[in-house]
C-alpha cells in the first residue's frame, strides 16, 4: 500500500478507536503501521478486526425499545425512558387512587 492509501485508511481507524475505547475488543485494535507500509492483506485483516468490533459495539448498545423501534442505548435515552416511566408510573398510581 502507498503511505498516503494508509493514511486515509488510518484517519477512519484512529477515529474508531475513540468510539470504540473501553470495550472489549478494543485492546486488538490498532491502526495500521506507516513506518512500515503493510501489505494489502495485511490491511484487510486489521478492517476485518475493527469490523468484528464495530458489529460486537452493535449488539451491546442496539435495542429494540417499546414503542420506539430500534434505538442506540445511550445515557440520555435512559434518561428520558426512566422520566417517561416515572411518569406512566404516577399517572397509574393517580388513577388507582381516584
């Protein structure tokens, strides 16, 4: 591969790193060396690695969510779930109450 080919592809792999920092597969993941230009094959397999990360990152923090489809699990969605509940949850509590 030319040095400005392993450029390009380790800007998209140096920024899946950062998405991808804290999980489980992430120790195996490195971009590709430019000191030392890789083989082709050798590029593929570094992809293949991230690939396999990214679809792991998928299955932790995808879900189907009632009522909302499919959904990305993040902080602010468990908030605005558990604000939703609380308030599904009173609303019944007043109507048992009446």
């Amino acid at each position: 591969m030319s040095a400005g080919k392993v450029k390009i592809v380790n800007r998209v792999l140096e920024n899946l790193v950062v998405v991808l920092q804290g999980q489980p597969d992430a120790k195996y993941l490195e971009a590709l060396d430019d000191d030392d230009l890789p083989q082709v094959s050798d590029a593929v397999l570094v992809m293949v690695q991230f690939q396999s990360a990214l679809r792991s990152f998928k299955g932790r923090h995808y879900r189907s969510v009632l009522g909302m489809g499919y959904q990305w699990i993040t902080e602010e969605l468990m908030v605005q779930l558990e604000t939703n509940y609380s308030k599904d949850f009173d609303d019944t509590e007043d109507e048992d109450e009446s």
